[in-house]
C-alpha cells in the first residue's frame, strides 16, 4: 500500500495567490482529514469528511479556506486568497471507521506565503 | 471539550537507555483511543501505539510500552534500550469513539522533543 500521498510536498507563492493542496488518501479508507501544524498553534484539525461528505468544517479559519472530496480517492485543499499567516505544514490523514480508529498521515506540504 | 497536555516541551536519553515521555488528558467521556504519534525531522507523523480505554492492559509494540492510568488521565510512552532513530517529536493524541460530529478527529498535545545522545 503506497499509504495517503499528499502533493506538493512544498509549495511557495506570493500572498494574494490561489493555492491547492491535493490527497490521496489509502484505498478503503472512508474517513478523510485535514490538519494544519503550526509552532503555535500545533496541530489542529480543519475539516473532516466520510464517505466524501464533510462532516465537521468547524477547524476552517476563514471562508478563504474551502475543501472537497469530489471521490473516495481524491480531496483539495484550497486556499484563495492566501496570506502570510496561512504558512504552515498540512497533512492529510485517513483511517477506516469500521473497527479500528488510527489515523494516517501523509507527509505533509509545507506551505510558505510571501 | 477534551484537552491534552504534554508538560514536557524537550527530553534527552542516552542511548540503549530508558525514557518515559509523559502526557494527560483531560475529558468526561468513559470510552476513548489514545495514540502516540512520532515526527520526525522528515515531519511525517507515524503512529506508535495505540491504547483502548476500555483495556486494562497495557499497549506494548517492541521496544515502545505504555503506562496507562485511566483515574489519573495519565498516558505515558515509555521507549526502552532508546536508539538514535528514536530522536523526533512525540505528540499524544486522543480521539473519541464515535465520529458523529466533531468527535472524529484527533486531538493532540503540544509535542515532546526527544534527543538521543550517542
């Protein structure tokens, strides 16, 4: 199993600037997280979603943040316009809600706003 | 609303030693999962241990233990015969049972930096 892979791993761009993250997350998995990590704030949850419908966005910051998961295999993350205060480390998790409960993490992009 | 704290911001252990990373929380709920996430520097989170609150014994993976105190709220990792690759963040992390509504993610402490001196 490749696990959840994230891309970009890095991502730089100009404050005003779209930018989206992508997820895939592992084959089977129904649940499907978004997290942020700052130094802080740490690491906090913005959206999650089941079987592709969110399920609580109540951790988005700003209507700048919107995500979706248009199929079980592929979510964004997006943020329009960005700004300095949006540089941070996202990850993407996914777990299977039947019986076990772990999460797991892609790698993470490391999002940097000039 | 459940909380968790991790009093230690920075821990040091000698290699081939022992070191306990400490972590409590906080909640009303009876039912619960506690993790122990590790980062390294390549900041990819990787899950440790896992612990049921409903299991009295407590969760063991190799080298990795924990002491789970649950009238204390208390849920320590204790890493044995410590090895240089055992040096990165360690974030405790709880998750309620259910996912309806916002009880499906997890919540984590601050961090527990560890280095492990050859």
């Amino acid at each position: 199993d490749a696990g959840v892979i994230q891309s970009p791993r890095h991502e730089v761009t100009e404050m005003g600037q779209e930018v989206t993250l992508r997820c895939k997350p592992i084959s089977g998995h129904d649940y499907l997280f978004w997290y942020r990590q700052t130094m802080m704030r740490g690491l906090e949850l913005l959206i999650y979603f089941n079987n592709n419908v969110p399920i609580d966005d109540s951790g988005m910051p700003e209507d700048r943040f919107s995500a979706k998961m248009p199929n079980a295999s592929f979510s964004t993350l997006k943020i329009q316009p960005s700004e300095p205060r949006d540089s941070a480390v996202y990850f993407c998790a996914s777990s299977f809600g039947g019986t076990t409960y772990e999460q797991y993490f892609g790698p993470g992009t490391r999002l940097t706003v000039t | 609303a459940q909380t968790v704290t991790q009093s230690q911001p920075e821990m040091s252990v000698q290699e081939a030693e022992t070191v306990t990373l400490s972590c409590t929380y906080d909640t009303s709920e009876s039912d619960y999962y506690l993790f122990w996430y590790k980062q390294p520097p390549s900041r990819q989170m990787i899950l440790v241990i896992r612990q049921e609150a409903y299991k009295q014994q407590n969760a063991t993976e190799n080298r990795f233990s924990v002491n789970f105190q649950k009238a204390a709220k208390s849920f320590s990792l204790k890493i044995s015969d410590s090895q240089l690759g055992d040096a990165a963040m360690y974030f405790c992390a709880y998750r309620s049972p259910n996912y309806g509504g916002s009880q499906g993610n997890l919540i984590f402490g601050k961090g527990t930096k560890l280095s492990v001196k050859p």
